[in-house]
C-alpha cells in the first residue's frame, strides 16, 4: 500500500514527495508526461527573493524556503547522485532609488536573520557581467541562489526513487492524494467548482552561451540573467497573459533577447543554444496555493507556483507533509486554497 499519491511530477509534486518520504511514508509520484514536462522543464532558475520591506507571512516563508535549500539540494544531490545545478551566487541589479535601497539594506540585517547582506556597491567591483546603471551603483544580495530547473528536478526525482518512492506514469491512486498538476490542474479546477482560481501564464525564455558560472545573477528591467554551471547564462522571462501557441517561441523572445544586450552589453552577439516556452501555473491570489482539494476527502492540492516555484519548494514540501501526514496544518492565509477562490 501507498500512503501517499502525487499527481504531478513537477517541482511542487516532488518537493511534496520528498517531504513525505524524509518523514516516512509510502510515497507514489504519477505523472503521465513524465518528470518536469510543464514549467519545471524551464531555464531560468532564479531563486531571489522579494525586497526586504513591507514584511507579510509570504515573504516570511520565501526567506525560510530559500534559507533551507542549500542543505535540501545538498542531500538531494549526495542521495540521488545528480546535480541540481544549485549554488548561492547572490544577485546584482541597479540602485534606482538611492534613499530607498539604503532603507532596504537596512531592512535586511533585521528579516534576514543577520544571515544574509543587501548592499550597495560600486558596479565596477563585479567585472564584465554587470548591468547598465547610470548611478554606477548596484545592489548586491547574498540570499540569492539559481538552481538549474531541469537538472535540479531530476536530481529531485533521483532522490526520490533513492529513498524509496515511486514515479510512474500511470497507476491506481492510493493513500492520500495530493494535486500538483500546474497549469492545466488550476484550469480543470476552474472547470469543476465553475469559479476561476487561477491560470495559465506563458513564458519565453532561452539560454546564451557565455561563461558566468561562478558570478552573481543580475536582474533588470524585469529581466532575469542567471549563469549556470554549464558555462551558460539564462535569460527570462516573458509573462503573456494572452497567447495563441503556449509552446511556440515568437516575437515576445526576440523582443527581451534584443533588451538584455542593451541592460547586460557583455551579452550582445553571443549566440542562442536553447529556446524555451511553456505555461507556468499563476493561482488567482499569486501566491502559492496549498492546502484541502475543495469537495473531496483525503485530496490537496499544492499549486501556483509561478514564477517562484523552485524558490518556495523547499517550505512548500514541508507544509504540505505536515498537513497531508500529521493534520497539521501550518498554512498561511495568503497561501490556502480558498484565498484564490472567489467571494460569493
């Protein structure tokens, strides 16, 4: 017997997956398309989080998530045998208000923890991979981290199958069931309960070749750079609302590629190796949405990954085992199920 079932073998269903093995359960992970097929199949990676101000639950539990996952990856990789590609290299991007990155820095040695630095430096300390900042000034955090999405969610699913779970691609559910089905799970729960909780957002995003591996991530324009291991830099990503191909690459890469030649100039006429688009899972409250499937008994549901899917998984798991194993449930308002459901 299983004691629990993931549908879904994403970043969510195998975060939730691991969770529940650490703890020891039984744990069978089915998804017909097989590992990161949907938006965990991406390219970008980055693990940042959000500005130190205006502190909320969300927040709080973003800096836990990224605070653990260096020693989750690690025993992921020592376990399963594969690199997910993670390092805590930080993050630069431009000081555009001076006033207002200075509070922020002071911000951070408080909700940090003293654990980690948001500073302001002179852009000339980081080399060639830097942004265009007409102050000459860039922030410079240490809490950021990338993982490679690919390689991290098969080092994920090794780790898994290591420590004694299952990942099929069909199979009878059993135990407990736990949704993390991404995209298309928040358009069919729309379908069912007749009420839209969320939906799909198509991102572009394509991979350069340029060498950065051990230099901090930039963000910019919205836009995030981040070097991998391999020796490649990621650019993403589009956020498109409305699209008629999710899986076709158009003219909304072209048009960040031809931007971050202009924010990052190192990058100008470096080639192309990969070309990525696919739809990422934006629950209605955007946040992530975790908790009791609505309607049914012993069924959860842990989507609404979005854009900070990898960043949140580490803490996603762990609430989600408390629930789905103990009945302990530990989640906060801005992340249930009913915070994306609509009133009336």
């Amino acid at each position: 017997m299983v004691d629990v079932t993931v549908r879904g073998a994403g970043i969510f269903g195998l975060s939730v997956a691991w969770a529940c093995l650490v703890r020891g359960a039984s744990v069978r992970v089915i998804d017909p398309n097989g590992v990161a097929s949907g938006s965990s199949g991406g390219l970008v990676g980055a693990l940042a989080p959000h500005t130190p101000e205006r502190w909320n639950d969300k927040k709080e539990l973003q800096f836990q998530s990224l605070d653990m996952a260096e020693a989750l990856w690690a025993e992921v990789a020592e376990l399963g045998g594969k690199d997910p590609g993670y390092a805590r290299t930080g993050r630069i991007q431009p000081v555009g208000a001076l006033e207002l990155a200075t509070e922020r820095a002071r911000a951070a040695q408080e909700l940090w923890k003293g654990k980690y630095t948001w500073e302001i430096r002179d852009v000339r300390e980081f080399g060639a991979f830097v942004p265009v900042t007409p102050s000459g000034l860039v922030i410079h955090d240490t809490l950021t981290a990338r993982a490679h999405p690919r390689k991290a969610t098969a080092a994920l699913a090794a780790a898994v199958i290591a420590k004694g779970g299952e990942i099929v691609e069909d199979a009878a559910e059993q135990g407990k069931v736990v949704h993390a089905t991404g995209a298309a799970g928040l358009v069919a729960l729309s379908e069912e309960l007749g009420k839209p909780v969320g939906a799909p957002i198509k991102g572009q995003s394509a991979i350069l070749d340029y060498d950065a591996r051990d230099l901090p991530q930039v963000f910019v324009d919205g836009l995030h750079a981040v070097p991998h291991a391999d020796g490649t830099v990621a650019i993403g990503s589009t956020t498109e609302r409305e699209f008629d191909d999710s899986s076709r690459c158009d003219g909304g890469l072209d048009d960040i590629l031809g931007r971050i030649v202009r924010l990052i100039p190192v990058l100008k006429n470096k080639t192309v190796l990969e070309r990525w688009a696919g739809l990422r899972p934006r629950a209605r409250s955007r946040a992530p949405m975790l908790g009791a499937y609505p309607g049914r008994d012993r069924e959860f549901i842990a989507n609404g990954g979005f854009k900070i899917g990898f960043g949140m998984a580490p803490v996603v798991g762990q609430l989600m085992a408390d629930l789905v194993l103990d009945g302990e449930d530990r989640i906060p308002e801005s992340f249930r199920v009913e915070a994306s459901l609509p009133k009336g």
